[in-house]
C-alpha cells in the first residue's frame, strides 16, 4: 500500500468500512471535522507527514477489563 498524505485521502481510507452515504448530513460532518483536524495537526508539524496502514499495528481489546465479556 502507498503512503497517504492528502487529508482527502486518509479520510475516505479511514471511512471506507463505515460504507457511509456521502451525500448523508452525518456523512459530510464527520468528513468536515475529520479534514480540519488532520489539516491543523499538518500545519503545526515542521514537514508533511505521511500515513502508512500497511504497517498499521493490530489493536486489542481487552474486553473482560471493561467489564464485557
């Protein structure tokens, strides 16, 4: 998989398994807030960062800590 750096991008790969309706109000807002923090966080950083999922670690949860098993 390629790098994303574009905000556009790592919002639609990141979204892509919700198979939200992008013409939904709730669709479009999350998109919006999603693109402004990615944006700021970009402009506060000396150079570009660029997202890599191929080696995106696994997350575990640990359900019984919770209380959910």
């Amino acid at each position: 998989m390629e790098t994303l750096n574009r905000p556009q991008a790592i919002i639609e790969f990141c979204l892509a398994p919700l198979h939200l309706n992008p013409q939904s109000e709730a669709a479009q807002e999350v998109y919006r807030r999603l693109e402004h923090v990615i944006k700021t966080y970009q402009s506060k950083i000396p150079q570009p960062v660029s997202v890599d999922f191929s080696n995106m670690p696994p997350i575990v949860i640990n359900e019984a800590a919770h209380g959910y098993e």
